[in-house]
C-alpha cells in the first residue's frame, strides 16, 4: 500500500482544519479528523474555533495514520496480503470509525477474509455508517467492487 496515496485520500476525505471544531458526531475534533482526548493537554480544555498550527496538524496526522495500521491489522490478520486498494478502503474505514466501531462490521471482515468482495460491498452498503457517510461511502464501495470483477 502506497502511503502517500493514503495520506491524500484520508485528507480530501476527511479535510484539514487548523483549528478546533465539532465533528459530525460532535467531538471536539482538529486537523485532519483527530479526535481530541485527554492525552491531547495542550488542546483538551480549548474552545472551538482555537487555531492549531501546521506542524500539530501533521503531528497528529502522522500518529493517527500509524494507530490506524495498527488496528487494521489487529482487525484483519491476514491485512498486509490483501490487494492494494483493498488496504487502502480499509484503512480509511478504520481511520474514520476507530477500531471498536470497525470491528463491529463482523460480516464485512468475514467476507473480506474470504476476499469476497461482493459480499463485503453489500456489507459496507448495510450500515449505518453508510447511512450518515453515503458520499465517501459509496465511493469506497465502488472500490471494493471493483476487486470482484474478473480481469
């Protein structure tokens, strides 16, 4: 998986911000999609709307994508054999839901296990994730789609 393609799509998916905001869910939330927690002191107690400068940003950014791998291959054992785009749709999943809401999707990671990637379009497409996403949703559905069609 090409990193660097990763780290474009998660950025147009996700946007970059440099300042504080409430996400969709409403989480205090900063940069690239990083949910501010408790281990974030500096920003933790902040207002909306507080800037954050560049290199936090990508700070953030670069430990959020490597927690994300991380998880992807706790989720999935077999993750680093997949096909290209197939680590890249899961890892945007992953970054955008958290491990405990991706690990959930029970049906997916069986269909993706067994690389039938029909049965996991129709898995990402019966969520609610795809129900509050649909736009970036559909267009990783699309991906995974595509793995299905024979060559």
């Amino acid at each position: 998986m090409n990193l660097v393609t990763l780290q474009d799509e998660l950025a147009n998916d996700e946007g970059i911000k440099y300042e504080l905001y409430l996400c969709s869910e409403n989480h205090l939330t900063g940069g690239i999609g990083h949910l501010i927690t408790e281990w974030d002191t500096e920003y933790y107690d902040m207002p909306i709307g507080t800037k954050v400068p560049n290199e936090q940003v990508n700070d953030w950014f670069e430990k959020d994508i490597k927690v994300t791998l991380s998880d992807c291959k706790i989720i999935f054992e077999e993750f680093d054999s997949l096909p290209s785009d197939a680590q890249l749709v899961i890892a945007n999943m992953c970054f955008q839901l958290g491990r405990p809401r991706l690990s959930k999707f029970k049906n997916f990671i069986a269909a993706v296990k067994d690389q039938d990637w029909d049965r996991a379009a129709d898995e990402m497409k019966d969520s609610r994730w795809y129900k509050q996403t649909t736009a970036r949703a559909e267009r990783l559905i699309s991906r995974i789609q595509v793995l299905g069609v024979p060559v």
